[in-house]
C-alpha cells in the first residue's frame, strides 16, 4: 500500500451484503479472520452515505444520522480511523458524518455498508491508494463482513490461511460473477429496533460455548463450496435451499450457545412458515437470515411482487422492501476513485 497527497475529503457511498452462505465465528479477533469462508449478495437498498474530512482538530469528531456518536459506537469509528492513519503515516484527526438509509444494529446488514463507506472514504481523504482487495482487507478490519460490500453482485470472502499478519493477507473478498442471474430479495422487516445482543457478542459466544458450532461450521465449509457452483451455473432454486440450510443452522448454533442466544422472534417464524407455503405453492422462495429477527426471501424477479403480498398479509408486524443485485462501494462525484467499485 503507498500513500498519495490526499484530498482532505471524500464522500463514498456503500450498500449492505445479504451472506447466503454466512459468516459466524471468528479465529482471530483482532485481525477480523473468519473461522470459514462464506459467500454473499450485495444488494440496492438501504445505502449507507459517509463523507470522511481531515481536520487539524484536537479529536475525532463523528456525527450518525444527525446524532454526535458516543460511547462504543464512537470508539468503533475512532479505531478504525487510526488504522487508516496508521497506514497512510498520518496522524490529522477527522470529522465523519454517516447516514443510514436503512435500520442500524437489526440484522440488516448496516455494519458491511457502514464501514465498506468508510473504509473507501477514509483511504481516499487520508491519500491511500489502494486496490479492490487491498480495500476489502481494510473493510474487514472495521466489521468483518463490509469486505463484501467494497463489491457489487455475488461476493465470495475467502477466510484465509493463518493468523496476524499472514492470515491479513489471505483473506478478502471478491466478485465471482453470476450477472445471468436476476434475483429478488424481499426483506421481511418484523423489528426495526437495535437488538440486545450485538452480533459480534452472540457471535463469540456461540463459538466458545456451542456444542454444535463446530459441527455447524464443518457443514458449512461444504455449503461454500456447492453454493460456488450453484452461482457459477445460475441455478437460483440450490442458491436458495443451500441458503436457508445454512442460516437455520447458523441459528441452531446460537440457540445451543451456553446461555442459549435467541433472535428468531414468532414474527420471524410465521414469515418463514409463508415461505414453506408459498414453495409448496410451486414458488421459488427460500428463507435466509442474519443475526436478527428479520427475514430476507430469495426469489425469481417475477416472483417478488407475490412473495411480499403474501408476507405483508401475515399483519401489520411486518412490512417488506424488495432488493436487487446492488453495486459495490463506490466515491461519489468531486472525490478520486480509489479501488474497485
């Protein structure tokens, strides 16, 4: 990595990714290094939109959706930006404005666009000049699963070899095509509120006390492997059966965590049970879900108009929103492009 004359200030806008084969557990903390690999879909909605400034200021000044950020969240960013600064030999402080167009902390993704827009803006204002995967390794390092969202489409993260500084190396994220593809995702929102549990608490939990993570975790480097050749071959209806085995079991893991770990409330389950009836119905749908309670339906174009009516029927404890293959992270207008976007 080499540093160039920064412009002081850049705007970078990112998308969030949906893993459909997920990432859960860590092997080393510090470095963000997952303990397998995982595959995911970057989508079109819920953009985050950050502009990083370097000041001369005394402190890092960061602003979230209007609000001055305190406490971890503002710790989180402050770190981060050290590490950029570390990189580039610079030590001028900035301010950071950030704004989430979807809900934060839900299991929605808000941490992969978060810090893939933060990651590309601060490269850019403190004069990194960085490649698509040099970016996604800093991404990483701010949330683990934003090394997916500096991508557009379907996104592979290799977990690597290693820890420190080799398993730095080894392990990004890159696009693997699939553009033949044209699927929807219906999100299923059933609870906008930050959860109780942060993923990165459930997720060290369950790896520590689970007895079923290891096994899950086996099972899932298998999945990995047949979700590449589902994308690779456009098959739409294995992308969604080995999608929703996966995450199941990622949920099995936290619910056998040692205190047990639950974010599937009866709202999550009665969408998952519209979408078994919709697929008894002959409709290709399939259920993933994240560390939260809201559940995204994988389906045809077509077929997305039918899978939210027939989710936003259930009641008035959900309503859905309906995504595309989105685009990577990418600068917006005045700044450089640094990286892939």
């Amino acid at each position: 990595m080499t540093s160039t004359s920064a412009t002081g200030e850049a705007t970078a806008l990112a998308y969030p990714n949906i893993a459909l084969v997920k990432y859960w557990g860590k092997r080393d903390e510090t470095m963000f290094l997952p303990v397998t690999s995982s595959l995911s879909m970057t989508l079109d909605i819920f953009a985050t939109t950050t502009t990083v400034r370097v000041t001369d200021g005394p402190a890092d000044e960061i602003e979230f959706n209007g609000t001055a950020a305190t406490g971890s969240a503002h710790t989180r960013i402050e770190r981060f930006l050290d590490l950029v600064r570390a990189k580039a030999g610079r030590t001028e402080r900035a301010t950071v404005v950030t704004v989430n167009d979807g809900p934060t902390g839900a299991g929605l993704a808000s941490s992969a666009s978060g810090f893939a827009a933060l990651a590309t803006a601060a490269a850019t204002a403190y004069g990194l000049d960085l490649d698509g995967r040099a970016l996604s390794r800093l991404a990483r390092r701010g949330s683990g699963s934003a090394s997916r969202s500096i991508f557009g489409g379907f996104v592979v993260w290799h977990a690597g070899e290693g820890d420190g500084e080799a398993g730095d190396l080894s392990s990004y994220a890159e696009p693997i095509g699939g553009d033949e593809l044209d699927p929807a995702l219906v999100v299923a929102v059933v609870n906008q509120t930050a959860k109780t549990v942060s993923s990165r608490d459930a997720m060290r939990a369950t790896t520590q006390t689970s007895p079923f993570y290891r096994p899950w975790a086996e099972s899932s480097m298998l999945d990995f492997d047949e979700m590449r050749r589902a994308v690779a071959r456009g098959d739409l209806a294995a992308i969604g059966e080995i999608a929703e085995r996966n995450a199941l079991g990622m949920h099995a893991t936290m619910l056998t965590a040692r205190p047990g770990i639950r974010y599937l409330s009866p709202h999550s389950l009665a969408v998952l049970d519209a979408v078994q009836a919709l697929r008894a119905d002959g409709v290709l749908a399939y259920a993933t879900i994240d560390a939260g309670p809201n559940v995204k339906v994988l389906c045809t174009r077509a077929d997305a108009a039918r899978v939210a009516a027939t989710v936003e029927s259930l009641g008035d404890f959900v309503t859905t929103r309906t995504a595309h293959i989105g685009p990577g992270a990418t600068l917006l207008p005045d700044t450089a492009q640094v990286g892939a976007s």
